[in-house]
C-alpha cells in the first residue's frame, strides 16, 4: 500500500490535509497500526509526526506518556448539544441494523468523527447511550472488538475487562482432571480372536493337505 492509501488521502503537496489526515486515523491506531500510518507520515511529509496533543513529553529523553485527563464540566452549547443528538440518532439507528452494529469500524466512524470525539462532547454521548447500549454490551450483543472500543471510549472499564478474561481456575485444573480420568480407566484387553481363528484355520489346512496325501 502507498503512504495516500494508508492516511486514506489523495495524493497531495497540503501538509495540513496530510496532517489531519493522520491525526484522524492515529485516534484508532495502535501497534502496528501506529507504525504504519508514522512511516507513511513520514513518506508524505518527509518528517516525524507530532505527538498527540494528549500526549506529553515527562523530561528529556523520557518514554511520552498519556497525561491525565482533564474534566471540563462546561455546559455545552446549544450547537454541541445539537451534535450529541445527532450521534446518539446515528446510534440508535445502527442498533437496528444487527450486521453494521457488529462491526467496529462504523461504530469508531460515527463517535469519532469530530467534533463528536472532543472530551466533553464524548462524555455527554456516553451518558446519553449508556442505558441502551452498555447492557447489550454486558450480554453479549456484540462481539469482543465492539465492547472493548465501547469500553475505552465512553471509559466503560467493565467492559474492558470483560473482554480481557483471566484464565480461571477450573481452565487451569482442566489438563490435570483429564490426565486423572485417563489414569483411572482400565487397562484395554487385546483382541486376540483373529490369531486365534487363522492359527485354527492353518491347521485345518495342513490337515487336508496330508490327509489327501495319506490317502493317495
């Protein structure tokens, strides 16, 4: 794939579409992901990415670390409350479509199209959406890469939990109660007939074989 198909981007000298470009898909990216969209980043521009404004540096030559998150409890506006309705009618009608609803790419389009994916904006979202949509989380209407998105954006942390399972105990006793089990059954008798019924046939044939020539 090409640096344009990978910031998913015409090609273009404007650094500043290439740059909203990366910041948009970097919002989702993460391991390989990251890496790829750096390198075509740096294709396309010829220089390293920014850090993410939530993104600070502790002192020189430290790892960049995620600071802490900063609450605003400002009203919203009447033009933020109009998006917030917006998101929460473009989820409640993918909650009705069973196929799109399982896929996270559409749900990480829809909340994270800015300015919908701004801090307050996102928390009004998640109270907004938390009593439908968390517990069709909890059950199960989902599949694991829903939740655990769910659970990060809207800081549900018990669905990411939930989808991050310790091994339990009984998962870890399983292999020693099968080896028991196997211990315990009884020895497997052999089948000894088919010798014994070809040992009597070869008599059987020797017998005629000498008898014709005691006869002869």
């Amino acid at each position: 794939m090409t640096c344009w198909e990978i910031l998913g981007i015409e090609p273009t000298r404007d650094p500043r579409q290439i740059e909203a470009a990366y910041e948009q898909q970097s919002k989702f990216a993460t391991g390989e992901e990251a890496e790829r969209l750096a390198e075509a980043y740096r294709e396309a521009l010829g220089r390293e990415p920014q850090p993410r404004p939530e993104q600070v540096v502790s002192e020189p030559g430290a790892a960049i670390a995620e600071a802490a998150p900063v609450v605003d409890d400002t009203p919203l506006n009447a033009s933020e409350q109009q998006v917030v309705r917006e998101v929460v009618i473009q989820i409640n009608a993918l909650l009705n479509d069973s196929n799109r609803s399982r896929d996270p790419q559409i749900w990480k389009a829809i909340l994270g199209e800015p300015p919908a994916d701004q801090p307050n904006l996102r928390r009004e979202i998640g109270h907004s959406l938390e009593s439908r949509v968390r517990p069709m989380a909890e059950n199960g209407t989902f599949p694991p890469p829903v939740v655990q998105f769910l659970g990060g954006w809207f800081e549900w942390h018990s669905l990411t939990e939930a989808t991050n399972p310790t091994t339990s105990q009984d998962d870890q006793e399983a292999p020693a109660r099968e080896q028991e089990a196997a211990e315990e059954l009884p020895p497997q008798m052999v089948n000894f007939w088919p010798a014994v019924i070809g040992w009597i046939v070869g008599l059987a044939i020797l017998a005629m074989l000498f008898g014709g020539m005691g006869g002869g």
